[in-house]
C-alpha cells in the first residue's frame, strides 16, 4: 500500500527536493505540497494524506501553529524538519507540545555524510511513522496536562562533581492490573529510557515529581547533541526537580535528573557509597544510538544491580530491550508504558514479557509522583 505524503515548506526548492528524494521510493508517494501553515490546513482536508512533513519557520502559518490546528481537525503524523541549534531545539520542542510526532534534520548532511544514507533514512521515518501502531490521536488526549500551578523558573543546577529476539507483549490484562506500590525505599536510582514521543511523555512524568523525590533519576531520550540542553533546560523550568545535562564525573543525587547528553553514552559506576556518571562519545560506527537506553541500563546492572526501578517509554525500536533483560536478572524492576498512551509502542512492546506493570503515561506519573 502507498504511503500518501504532504510536504509543507515555503521554500521551492526543498518541495522539489524533498519532493524528489521521497518519490524515489516505491511505496512512498507525494501526492501534494504546501506553502505554509494555512495552505496546508485547506490541503489535507482534501488529500487526506497518511504521513505530513512540515518545516517550522514559515510565513502565514508556522509549523508549529498549523501542527497544533492540524491535529484537532484530522490528526495525522507529522515529521517536522529541524535546524541543529539551540533556537532550532526549542521550537522543535515547541513543535512536539502541539502534537508532532517525530523530527528530522533539515540539512541532510546532518542526517548522515553519505546521500544515499540519508535518501534511506528519510524514507524510513516517514515509512514508520505511516505504520498502524503510531498514534494519530492529538497530543492532549494521550498526554494529561502538566500541572496547573507552574512551579518558579530557575536556573540550572550546579555541577555535581562534588556532590535478544523481539518480545512478544504481555497480555492487555497486565496494564489493568494496579500493581505493586511505588516504594522509593526499594531503589537507589530510577532510570527511564524512550525515543519518538518521550520528550512529551518525560515532561509528563517529571512534573508529577515532587521536590523532595528521594532517589536520583536518569533520563536517556534519543535526541541529537544540539538538542539536550535546551530540553533539559526546558524540564528544569518546568519541574519541581532539579534536571541538567549529564556531564562526565556527575554523581548522581536525590531529587536530580540527568539527561544522557546527545551523541554520547552515559554509564554508571560505584564510587564506594555513590554513584557517579561518566560520558563518553560513541567509538562504535555500528552503534545507531547516541545515547543509547541499552548502554546505560547495562552498566547499572552490572554497578547497581536489583535496586533500580527501569522504565521504558514511547519510541520506536527496541532500544531498552538489552538493557532491561540485564537488570532483570539481577532482581531490578521494569516498568513498561501501554500501547493506548504511546506514540509509537515499539520500545514499550520490546521489554512487555519482562515489565512488572504495563501502564498508562499518566499512571506512571502518579506512582513515582508517590499520588498512589
């Protein structure tokens, strides 16, 4: 079956590019385009097209207005392209808020050095996200709103160097069920991993944290370099919790959140009573993620063992799959995020047949908010 695609961009010549690029695949056809926000609205009432890609800044309609108005009239995913700043980071997250689904770099290059890599890789992100199991539905039904007394913008934190075959899921039982307690004296640290939707999901759960939350989170989100400082500025602002960006020799701390720097790895060590990050970069070309959920979950096994509380999160992949097996078998705890709240249920269905509770987003968030 062919992917019907709109491509919306104000500048001719990436229409004609990406016109091009995207119809060189066989089950991927252009079937219109669009020269800003308010002409795209008219045309996917008409295409009705399967997958939207959208640039942000636009005259008339930007993305991110015609994305929010666009999934409250007919829901549909949408790709946005992204520049690699600071400024590009911000809106792009501006962009997922209103409903977009994933992003993608606007330079190619950026995307990879090589092509035809790139053509590839274009291809099959849109290709994903045409797939059944990506939710169409708008952002404000999957994802409750974060709370309505704002907590005081502050600052970043200081620096803390002083201080397998894929799964099958579980029954649809498992994510009824209320489960066991969230005990904070059980863990040391809690560790969440996620990829397409999760910077809407972790936003979600990381507000419900109250400001005296006892353990140490660690945050691992598919993201690109230029990208996770601007949301973890963004988390900080909005959190009761302190979350920065990790940096090597951090040591991990109560009611502090660290979010895995993109294009690196984050590991955990013991250093005697404590637990310390380091960040390294990524030496293996064969390694697709930078950070990757598996890295970091590996090493706390084999540093943490059973006292971690491991939850994964919306994405695409399996990513997390590894990681969880290894905490497993050391007596840790899994948590998965069901089907119906995910954007894409490919991590969460990777690590189903091991979770101990199968949850909505907003579940998850009461239980580590301590609301149940």
């Amino acid at each position: 079956m062919t992917i019907r695609v709109l491509v919306v961009d104000d500048s001719g010549f990436f229409r004609r590019r990406l016109t091009e690029i995207l119809g060189s695949d066989p089950m991927i056809e252009v079937v219109d385009t669009a020269v800003d926000g308010k002409d795209a609205l008219a045309k996917v009432a008409v295409c009705k097209p399967d997958v939207i890609t959208m640039d942000i800044e636009m005259p008339v309609m930007n993305g991110i207005e015609a994305t929010r108005k666009i999934m409250q009239l007919r829901p549909t995913p949408i790709l946005m392209f992204s520049s690699l700043t600071y400024d590009g980071a911000q809106a792009t997250l501006d962009a997922l808020e209103a409903g977009a689904t994933d992003f993608i770099p606007k330079r190619f290059d950026d995307i990879s050095n090589d092509k035809d890599e790139a053509r590839r890789i274009l291809c099959s992100r849109v290709k994903s996200l045409a797939q059944p199991g990506v939710s169409r539905a708008p952002a404000a039904s999957r994802i409750p709103a974060a709370p309505s007394a704002a907590p005081v913008a502050r600052p970043p934190q200081p620096a803390l160097r002083d201080a397998v075959k894929p799964a099958v899921a579980a029954p649809a039982e498992a994510a009824r069920q209320p489960g066991k307690k969230f005990n904070p004296a059980d863990f040391d640290v809690v560790a969440i991993g996620t990829s397409t939707g999760g910077p809407v999901a972790l936003q979600t759960v990381l507000t419900q944290l109250p400001k005296d939350f006892p353990l140490p989170v660690l945050l691992v989100q598919h993201m690109p370099a230029a990208f996770t400082q601007a949301f973890a500025n963004r988390l900080n602002q909005l959190c009761k919790i302190g979350v920065q960006e990790a940096k090597d020799g951090d040591f991990l701390q109560p009611g502090i959140a660290l979010l895995a720097p993109g294009g690196m790895q984050m590991k955990v060590t013991r250093r005697g009573p404590r637990m310390q990050v380091t960040v390294t970069p990524e030496t293996n070309p064969a390694q697709n993620y930078k950070p990757c959920v598996d890295v970091t979950f590996e090493s706390l096994a084999s540093s943490v063992g059973g006292r971690v509380l491991g939850v994964i999160l919306t994405g695409m992949g399996a990513d997390g799959r590894e990681g969880c097996n290894k905490l497993k078998s050391r007596g840790a705890t899994i948590w998965a995020q069901d089907e119906a709240t995910s954007t894409i249920y490919g991590m969460p269905a990777a690590v189903a047949n091991i979770a101990e509770q199968i949850l909505p987003l907003a579940d998850i968030a009461k239980k580590l908010g301590l609301n149940s």
